[in-house]
C-alpha cells in the first residue's frame, strides 16, 4: 500500500507540473494574443521552435518554483511578446560584450513589465511580477551574488532599473544591500534612468539611453574589482557574474532551434475508396534481428554496447522503481483476516457464541501494486538513425532491464526496408507495366530485439543487433506502427504503450516516386488516430519534433546528452 500511495503522490506531483504549464500557457496566449504559445518540458515554445527568454529573473526554475513564481514569469513573456519589437531589438541590442547586452536585456524587460502600470487594468499580472521579482531577487543574495563587487553591482542596477522603469518601489529587503552602491551610479546613470522612466512606452527612443546605460554598466564590471592581479588569473572575474549568466545562456538559447517532422495530406491517398495500398507482400520480412547478425560479430556489439551503459552510470534499480510507480495499479491480493472492520468473515462467525466480546470477526481485501503493462519501443531504422544506434540501442537496453525489475513486460521492435530505392517489388512493378499510383512499392522489414515473453538477460545479446549498420535502410513507419500495435492487442496486459523513437517522418524513395510525397506521412497520422483508444501511442523525437504525428511527444538530443536526463525525459512521457 505504501508504494501505492507513493506512486499517486509521484503522478499526482506530474499532473500539477502539467497543469501549471497549461495553466501558465493559457495565460500567455491570452495576454499576448499569440495562439502558438505553449509550454514543453518546462520551456515556453511558438509552435515548434523555443522562445527565448534573456532576462534572469523571467526564467524559474520548474521544480522548485511556486505557481505564482510560475505565473509571474509567465505573465513577464506574454508582456514581453506582446510589447517588443524582435526586429528592432535585434537591431539594438549590443552582441559585442555579453555584459552590456545583459543588462540591455534586463531594461527591454522591465520595460515591457512596465505596461502592466502601477495602476493599470492589470492589478493580478502587475502582482504575479512583483512576486516574481522578490522570489529572483531573494534567491541572489541566497546564492551569494551581494557578496562580490560585480555581482553587487549587477544586482543594484536591477533594482535600481525595475523601479525608475516600472514605478515600483525597490524591495525592503534589498535596501540596505544596494544603498552604497546606488548612491555611487547615481552620478554615472542618473540621467540614462531618467530618459528610461520617460520614453517607456516608446521601445525606439527608449533603446538609446538603455543602450548607453548598458555600455556604461559594462565598464564599471570590467573594473569592479580594481586592477588586476597575479590572483585574478586564477580567479577569472566573471564567475562572479554567474548567477546571472548561468540563468541568461544568451548564446545557446538565441541559436536553438527544433526541426519539426514535414506532414501533409496526400491527394492519392484521400481520394482512394479502398485506402492505402501495397503493390506487393511477396517481399516483406518478420523476424528476429539477430539472425542477421554473425554470432561472433553480436557477441562483439554486446560488449560494446555494455561499456556505453557502464560509462552512462545509470541507477537501474531507482530507475524501476520510479517506472514501478508510474505503472503500478492496485491489484486484488487476498484477504486479511481477523480486522475489527469490514466484511464478515463467514469462518469466524463461530466466535459469536464461543467469544461473544470478540470483535475481530470481520476480513478486509489486501492489495498490492502491480505493473500491469506492456511498454513497445518501436525504433526506425532508416538510414538516418544509423548514426544515432548506439544511444538508442544503450536507452531501450536500460528500459527493458528497468521494466523486468518493475515488473512490467517489454517489447523492442524496428522497422525498415529490405533494400534501397524499391528493391524486388520496384522491378514486379516495373515489368508489371508501371500502373499509377501502386501504393507502398519497397520490401517491408520488421525486426524483432526482443519479444514481450523474454526477460532481459536472455534478450541482452539480441537487443544489440541494434547496432548492426546495414540494418539501416528506409522507413514505413504506419504499418510498423500498425504491427506493434496488433501484437500489443494479443497480448492480456492491461495498460498498453508505444514509444515510437525516430529522427525524421516516414521516408520510402520508390513510394513517395509513384504516388505523392505525403502518402507515408498520411498513412501514418492514419493509423496513429486509429489506434489511440486501445493503445497509449507517444513519440520520441531524435532531434525532431514528432508532434505533427504523435499527440504527446518528446524532443530528445542524443547527441548532447550525457548525463541521464534522456531517462527523465522519458519517464516524463509515461507519466502523462
């Protein structure tokens, strides 16, 4: 029961991250007017690209936030969306010295906060940034940043700026830290400040003086500490700037950008009674993966791909048991006898007249969580994942091990192409006079790592085909998605879910060549609307975002990633 209550607690935790981001989502949308506007994995993304947020305190932390913290920024994104010109700022905004262009970022901010007014129509946005505001400011001088000259400094013109800016007063809490230093950049900034407070409203009269207040604050953090010495070599002065440049990240966040999976309808396919076609099955293939691979060569891929997992340091056991927790649900176990509540027990209705004072006669229904559930990694196996076949191998080898623990049952399953640019249904096609639009033209390949009925240590050597490179050739993902799905319905799991994992949509040169390029892509979006009500269908995007197939999805960068946050990710995906 205790690990029952647990795992609600852990999915109902999920569910309250979830409806924070919808929340805080609607809230954009709704002030700036942008219907793309939503919230992935803790990040504000316009349709499939990621917004950037420059300013420190705009950027919370999820997972020690409270809503209203949460709300704030939130609220500062949509003023910020809605009052700033990109273009113009773009123009602006000094790239030469991180510095300036830090504090420049801090003032567009406050500016665009500022139309919340003191006394404006927006009394709930204007108290959601000022709780924003102190939560930030407070957690700066936890961190440590008042106590060096830089950090001080960064941290007074903030306060300094919010308030001329906005008209709010600067926090009691900050007075007494900043007063010296205020009191020293009044001469320097006193009349960039002022310009600041008057063309507020105007982001093109307001950039100069932000500009020059910017440069000047620049200046005074290259000589904040003095003259430099044999010390600071050992000791470079920005880290000094670092609870603010770890929060800002300027140069990664202004260049990232996620692909999202071309999808389209397909004229052919839409306008065929009988659907989706398939010129010939003669060709198709079903099988285990490792019988294409020598023995002495999978042998190889095995050791190789267990020193990948070693050097991951993945907690397997923790790993379970929070899978445990995601999937478990409870189940009937017995009785327990001898309660003083509950149902009668018939067996002990004797005691009446032998114990009239006995009051444990009754027996209550004892339940344990169990992982009912079937978990289907379906990978591509197109050419493009070559390149990508050892993290994914290493990812779905953890899993399966995870899940056998967890005590949930496992699937790993591929799919591809017995051969390039049609192979032997391509030449049938050719002799058979070339007919329009033949339907799906290429030799269909489904490749099985490891089936549901296979614990993991007997399936650990085939999972390793994985790596075999000329597994790779193209893809047909909707009928691969339609196999995985007929072999989860047969089997007596409660609960079923596929992680389809793939960089890119469905791809067959010879198909897309004699009907139309989105005939796959069409197919696919098919299959996957005609399978959600029996099975739990997520995408896993490999540098891509799969949302245009998939409903819940994820973004993973397997080539970054070298921590275990590809594990988070997913085990965010189950939690939904």
């Amino acid at each position: 029961m205790t690990g029952t209550a647990t795992g609600t607690a852990v999915q109902a935790a999920v569910r309250r991250r979830q409806q924070a981001e919808e929340l805080c989502a609607a809230a954009v949308r709704a002030l700036s007017a942008d219907p793309e506007v939503h919230y992935r994995g803790g990040r504000p993304y316009r349709g499939p690209r990621p917004v950037p947020v420059h300013a420190p305190h705009a950027r919370p932390s999820p997972d020690d936030a409270d809503f209203a913290s949460l709300r704030g920024a939130a609220d500062g994104l949509a003023l910020r969306l809605r009052g700033s010109d990109p273009r113009l700022h773009a123009e602006v905004c000094p790239t030469d010295d991180p510095a300036a262009r830090l504090v420049f970022e801090l003032l567009e901010q406050f500016r665009t906060e500022a139309g919340a007014g003191t006394d404006g129509p927006l009394p709930g946005v204007r108290t959601n940034l000022r709780h924003r505001f102190l939560r930030w400011s407070r957690a700066c001088e936890e961190s440590g940043l008042t106590e060096t000259a830089r950090g001080l400094l960064l941290f007074t013109v903030a306060h300094v700026a919010r308030a001329r800016i906005t008209g709010e007063p600067v926090p009691a809490h900050a007075e007494d830290p900043i007063e010296a230093t205020r009191a020293a950049l009044a001469p320097l900034t006193g009349h960039d400040l002022a310009a600041l407070r008057r063309h507020r409203a105007d982001q093109h009269a307001f950039a100069p003086p932000a500009l020059s207040l910017a440069r000047t604050v620049a200046g005074l953090l290259a000589t904040a500490d003095g003259p430099a010495t044999e010390d600071d070599a050992e000791d470079p002065p920005e880290d000094d700037l670092s609870p603010f440049t770890a929060l800002l990240d300027l140069d990664s966040e202004s260049v990232e950008e996620t692909a999202t999976a071309a999808s389209g309808r397909s004229r052919i396919l839409a306008d065929d009674p009988g659907g989706y076609r398939v010129f010939t099955t003669a060709y198709d293939r079903e099988g285990p993966a490792a019988a294409r691979v020598r023995a002495e060569l999978l042998h190889e891929y095995r050791d190789r791909l267990d020193r990948r997992i070693a050097d991951q340091g993945v907690n397997v056991p923790r790993l379970a048991r929070e899978l445990q927790l995601l999937l478990a649900t409870p189940a009937r176990d017995g009785w327990e006898g001898g309660q003083e509540a509950g149902h009668i027990d018939g067996a002990r209705l004797t005691q009446l007249i032998t114990s009239p004072t006995e009051r444990r006669l009754f027996r209550t229904e004892r339940t344990t969580p169990v992982a009912d559930a079937l978990v289907t990694f379906l990978i591509d196996c197109s050419g493009s994942m070559k390149e990508h076949a050892e993290s994914v191998a290493m990812l779905v080898d953890v899993f399966a091990r995870a899940l056998d623990q967890a005590g949930a049952a496992c699937e790993i399953l591929g799919f591809t192409t017995g051969a390039w640019n049609g192979g032997r249904a391509r030449r049938d096609w050719l002799r058979a006079g070339r007919p329009p639009h033949p339907g799906r033209l290429n030799e269909r390949s489904h490749l099985v790592f490891k089936d549901a009925a296979t614990p993991w240590r007997r399936a650990r050597r085939d999972i390793a085909a994985l790596l075999k490179p000329d597994l790779f050739r193209e893809g047909i993902d909707g009928e691969a998605v339609e196999w995985a799905c007929a072999r989860a319905a047969a089997r007596p799991e409660s609960r079923r879910l596929l992680l389809v994992v793939s960089d890119g949509s469905p791809m067959d040169t010879a198909t897309n060549l004699t009907n139309d390029r989105h005939y796959l892509d069409h197919h696919l979006r098919d299959v996957v609307a005609r399978h959600a009500a029996g099975t739990e269908i997520h995408g896993i995007g490999v540098g891509l975002d799969l949302s245009p197939y998939y409903r819940h999805s994820r973004i993973l960068n397997l080539a970054a990633d070298t921590g275990n946050g590809i594990f988070r990710e997913v085990l965010g995906l189950l939690a939904r």
